[in-house]
C-alpha cells in the first residue's frame, strides 16, 4: 500500500516555512509517520501534485503551509480523476501565514499537536464550497470565499514585502479603506431568497475565520450543511475601522449594517461596479460580474483531533 504524500510550501509565511522543514520531519519521524516528500516550486504545484496523488490511489496527503496550500490541494483532490478509488484524505501542517482553514476546522495551530493529531489518525467528512465566476471554471474552497472589502484587504496585504501575519491585513484594511471608499450594487440570492443593494463585503464561509483574525463567522461548523453567509452593507469611511474591531472579536451579529444568514447555494450579480473575491485568501477574480456558489456536503475527509 502507498504511503501518504506530504506536500511541503516552503514558500509559505514569505519563507518561513522552509526554516520550519527540519523541525516538521524530526516531530513526524518521531512518531513513525512514514510520508513520501515533496517540495512545492510554484503556483498550481500544489494542486497538481495532490490531483496526481489522488489518481495514484494514495490513502492520504498531506498540506504543509498555508490556506493557498490547503486550497490548492483541495482542488487537486476535487479534481482528480479516481477511477473507482477512493478519494485520500486530507492531513493539514499549519506552516502558513494565516491558517485560517486549521483554524475553522478545528485542528491544531501549534505544529507539534498538528503533527500528533496526523498520528492519531482520526477522521471526519467535511463540506466544501465551490465557486464559479461569470460561468467560467470551477474553484473549491475548504474556508471561505469574500468578496468586495475584505477581498481588497487581502490582496493589498499579499503586496506587501516586509510584512506578513495580522500585521498584513491590519494594513490592508487602512489601505482597503481609500481604496474601496463606495460599495457596488449587487443582487444577492440565497436558496432563493434574494436582496439588492449597496454592499461593502459579502463572506460566504464554511468556516469561521479569514486574514488570520476576522471572525467572519464565529458559530460556523465546516460539517453542517450550511454556509454561514456575513453581508455588511454600506457605511462612512470613518465607521469601517470600528466595524473592523467588531469582527476581529467576532461581535459583529446585530450591527444595523450587518446581515447574518446560511444557505447552500449563492449567487451574486453586480449591477453596479465589479466583483473582487478570494477563495482561502488566494485572488479568484479582481472585476468579476457575476459569481454562484454551492456547497457540497461531507465532500472530504480531514484527519482531525478525536
């Protein structure tokens, strides 16, 4: 029987992760992981070695760096061609800069327990979401897709050198804010129900956490059947860092510019301005028209703490 494939991002953290490397292969042949490695070199690496993985009948891989490694593995594993096997689970080493998908599935953010978890080897099937811009390609997200502010305030903050963690984000929100100073106009379906507006950010999640602070969703559960949707609306530029503050404590629920609901299936049509979104932090789309989004029930199993 194949042995599980560790996909390693040494890239991840801005470089930290390969100082990290050594310390992950001594705490896994401590506990008699045997793994097969291999070092991720560019974008998309990742989703082809987990796709490649998967259709070689291996039993598991296993994502180390940060929620674009997750994702792109994800996807990998998605897109596989199986042929009758069974798909691999996923293991997670939280070597990034965010771990936000680790975070709302309830591993381990500290590597030593991440890497006793991978040796317990216990399991469980989680949701994934799926996403489509202007009917183009399909792109799964294990966390989360965010569109408008919050997706502006990741991609400024992954231009920055020196910076990396909350200090990138907690910048990317100053930047976000002359940046994308007037909401656009979108429709808003979800399963049916549908609202129009003005909306500085949409967070469709299936966990609970973005920009490695953002408490996006904070009751969110990845295996419930059920995106937790956060639609804020339009404010002054002077309200957004106080509404900032709320979210990074995950008081956000109850705000008058602030919509909490769930639902499976979302679709989003910008009937003024464009639609930037991320799924798990990485660009989806920087002017985008229209997006629809479904949730797939118990579509992975993740190895997970008991």
């Amino acid at each position: 029987m194949q042995i599980p494939l560790l996909i390693y991002n040494p890239a991840a953290a801005k470089g930290k992760a390969a100082r990290l490397l050594p310390r992950v292969q001594a705490l896994l042949g401590a506990r008699g992981l045997a793994y097969d490695l291999a070092l991720t070199h560019s974008a998309g690496h990742a989703q082809a070695l987990s796709r490649a993985a998967a259709e070689a009948g291996r039993p598991l891989v296993l994502a180390a760096g940060g929620d674009g490694t997750v994702n792109e593995c994800i996807n990998g594993l998605m897109q596989a061609q199986l042929d009758g096997k069974p798909r691999p689970a996923l293991g997670v080493l939280p070597v990034g800069r965010g771990n936000d998908f680790a975070f709302g599935a309830g591993l381990p953010g500290e590597l030593a327990a991440a890497c006793n978890t991978l040796a317990a080897g216990s399991r469980r099937a989680i949701d994934l979401g799926r996403a489509r811009v202007d009917g183009g390609a399909p792109r799964f997200f294990g966390n989360g897709l965010g569109l408008g502010f919050d997706a502006v305030v990741g991609f400024e903050a992954n231009r920055m050198q020196r910076l990396s963690g909350v200090a990138s984000y907690l910048v990317g929100v100053a930047r976000a804010i002359f940046l994308y100073a007037r909401a656009p106009v979108y429709e808003i379906d979800c399963d049916g129900e549908r609202v129009q507006g003005p909306f500085l950010m949409v967070s469709v999640m299936n966990g609970r956490r973005l920009a490695g602070a953002f408490r996006m969703a904070p009751s969110a559960d990845p295996a419930d059947g059920l995106f937790d949707l956060c639609l804020a609306g339009q404010v002054s530029q002077a309200k957004i860092p106080g509404i900032a503050v709320l979210f990074l404590r995950g008081q956000q629920a109850g705000h008058p510019a602030i919509q909490m609901t769930r639902a499976r299936r979302v679709s989003v049509r910008a009937l003024e301005g464009r639609i930037p979104a991320h799924v798990d932090g990485e660009m989806l789309c920087e002017a985008g028209q229209s997006l629809e989004i479904e949730l797939f029930p118990a579509a992975l199993e993740i190895i997970t703490p008991a």
